[in-house]
C-alpha cells in the first residue's frame, strides 16, 4: 500500500527464492550504512570474508548457519546475530532462507 510516497511491504515478499541462487536487493544506501533483502536457496552461502563495519543479520524466515571467526552459529527465522567489524564469517543456508543485512559505517 502507498500513502503519500511511502510504501508498506512485508520484507519476507520484497523477492522469492531462486534455484541454486542467491538474490539480492539493496533497500536502503547511505554512507552511513545499508539494508540488504537477500534470499538463499538451500545449500548457496557466502564464503568467509571480512567487513570494516559492524553488521547485523536477522533471519526472515527459514535456517541458517553463520560463521563468525570460526564459531559456528544456527539461526532461524525470527533470531539475528551481530557481525563485528573486521571478523571473518561466512554464511550458508541449512535449509532457503531469507534475511536482512543492516551495516552500519561509523
């Protein structure tokens, strides 16, 4: 629904799965951060990297294993997790999962 230029979506519809993908879409971009939707399918991850800012992943639905400096962390839809700046991790979906990423540069 759209009143006045703002829109109201459910973040667990901005995208639907993709076989054997993972899809993306950037929802905020500011130099002070970012909100990304991502939707994994089952079995797609992200290999470990490292980030300059804190960041926080909250699961939308489904289950994820996340990977913060060689701890393991299992999350499902409705945890988060928080990613401290300059840690390694990786993400990779036990069974398609969505999220949202929020980074905050400062």
């Amino acid at each position: 629904m759209e009143k006045g230029g703002v829109q109201v979506t459910r973040l667990v519809d901005l995208a639907d799965y993709q076989k054997n993908s993972i899809v993306s879409q950037t929802i905020i971009d500011k130099k002070t951060g970012t909100v990304t939707f991502f939707a994994f399918d089952e079995g797609q991850g992200l290999s470990e990297h490292t980030a300059p800012f804190d960041a926080l992943v909250y699961l939308l639905d489904g289950e994820a294993e996340v990977i913060i400096s060689g701890k393991p962390f299992r999350l499902k839809g409705g945890e988060m997790v928080i990613m401290p700046a300059n840690d390694p991790h990786a993400l990779k979906a036990i069974t398609r999962f969505k999220m949202i990423l929020i980074m905050i540069r400062s």
